[in-house]
C-alpha cells in the first residue's frame, strides 16, 4: 500500500471513526504496514490503549474501514 494511502487511512481513521493515533504511532504504521486489516485495526486499538476483544461492534468497524481503504488501493495500483 502507497505511503500516501497510509496517511490517507490513518487520517480518516481519525475524522470519521475517531481513532487518531498518536505521530508515534502513525510513524510505526507508515514504517511498518500491517498486512492484514485485522493487523491494522489491532495496531490501532493497541496505540489507543483498547483491547480490541472488549470492543467487538467498533473493532468489526475499524476492520471494514480498513478492508475498504485497502481494497481502494488495491484497484488503483491495478
């Protein structure tokens, strides 16, 4: 996934979720990509201190948005 889509992600994870992770935590995802949304959306409940087992309903969101966001990048870089 393009630098770009990262930020474009994590800046909308923020926005419309109100997931905005800390510059440390951003660097970390942008350096090192999760693969998986699952892995982005654990990576994200774990910089913002939730345990992504006590938040079932906003987990399974999160995890969408991100299957969405890369899905998108996906179809571009096609």
């Amino acid at each position: 996934m393009p630098k770009t889509s990262i930020e474009w992600l994590i800046e909308n994870l923020c926005v419309n979720l109100g997931f905005c992770l800390p510059t440390e935590a951003q660097a970390q995802l942008l350096e090192d990509t999760p693969s998986t949304a699952e892995e982005f959306a654990t990576a994200v409940f774990s910089a913002e201190g939730i345990d992504p087992a006590s938040e079932h309903r906003i987990y399974g969101q999160v995890v969408e948005f991100i299957e969405d966001a890369f899905r998108r990048s996906a179809s571009r870089d096609a």
